[in-house]
C-alpha cells in the first residue's frame, strides 16, 4: 500500500474541510503517509483501491459439463495498475503469489498507468469553476481515477488530460457500473450536461 502523490494532494485537499477525528491525520498526511493509506485500505473497496493495485478475477472456465472432470481451467483477472508500478512489476508479483510451475501467466493486454496532470495550472482551474457552477459548495480536489478509460490515449498529445465524471453517484449506483442496470438520477444527468456546457464554452459568470 502507498500514498501516491496525487492521492496525498486529495486527502490534503479534503482535511481543510474535513471535521472530527480524522482531521488531525489527514493534516499531516506528507508526514504520515503509511497510516493514511492503511485507514483508507481499512475504509472500504473504494478507498482501499486507492492506495494499492486491484485484482478482480471477471471470467472463469474450466469443465464443459457438470459430469466432466476439468482437463485445463482458465481465469481472467481484470487488473487496475496503482500509480508509480508497472504491468511487468505487477506480472511479476503475481508470480511471486501464485507460485505454483503449473499456472502459467499471460498478459492479454495491457498499459502502465498513464503520467499524472498537474492540478495547479489554468486547465484544472476551468474545470475546478465549472464543478463549483453546477454543484455550488463543492470541493474540487486533485484524485486518481480507479479505472481505465479511453483518456488515456490522449496523453500522446497532451499533458493535461483530466479523467472525471460530472455525475453525483450513490454507492449502489457507483457499484452498478458496467453491470445489468447501470444509472444516474435525472438530476445528475442534467447538471451533468449543465458541467459540460460550463467547461466548454466558460459559461461560468468568471
């Protein structure tokens, strides 16, 4: 488990406005960065996703019958690579953990994270007014994004590719992502599209 960076500025971000006991931890959190991520990998899957790469095996096989012992089994494991390590460096403790000569692992495909943006510069800034434009009070802080998208591609071309999601989300809602019954409330879905016009033509009032 660890701290990265830009995981360190969010909880930073958040402390300002944070009250009761975690306050004080998260305060110094640049002094107190193994403690700050074990309480986030105590919190929750979500949290604890934070300071540490992810494993979830989505796909099993083995038997073609029920009646039919297993000749070969196969699983896929869809991984999340924590900021600062690598798919080889990830493979590689893999192995270490498994440890058995009879499985043998394979990258289907894969990227190493991709390079931080910077959350101090006219970019972050536009979007952190057009957060604060359609959801009045809101703290806009610096986070890692805990899955893959499609913005990864666009690092070739820039240094300031923001991964963020206007949707004010439940945790039920959260959880049903890429599931049967994927959804927002009507009310995000609008302010949603009321961020996106914000950001794209300033309509911000600034």
């Amino acid at each position: 488990m660890v701290l990265t960076d830009p995981s360190l500025a969010m909880v930073q971000t958040l402390g300002r406005h944070v009250t009761g006991p975690l306050r004080p931890l998260l305060a110094r959190a640049h002094r107190a960065r193994p403690a700050v991520a074990r309480a986030l990998a105590a919190l929750g899957p979500e949290t604890a996703a934070v300071v540490r790469t992810t494993v979830a095996l989505t796909r099993l096989s083995g038997s073609p019958a029920v009646n039919v012992v297993a000749a070969t089994a196969e699983a896929r494991a869809n991984i999340r690579i924590q900021v600062g390590e690598t798919v080889e460096g990830v493979v590689a403790r893999l192995r270490r953990v498994v440890r058995d000569e009879r499985v043998q692992l394979e990258v289907v495909s894969g990227n190493d994270p991709s390079p931080e943006s910077p959350s101090d510069g006219p970019q972050f800034a536009l979007l952190a007014r057009a957060v604060e434009a359609t959801y009045p009070g809101t703290v806009a802080t610096p986070y890692v994004m805990l899955q893959a998208s499609d913005a990864r591609h666009f690092c070739r071309i820039s240094d300031h590719v923001y991964r963020f999601s206007p949707f004010a989300m439940s945790r039920a809602q959260r959880d049903s992502i890429h599931g049967v019954d994927e959804q927002v409330d009507l009310d995000s879905l609008g302010r949603g599209v009321a961020f996106y016009r914000t950001l794209l033509l300033h309509d911000d009032g600034a």
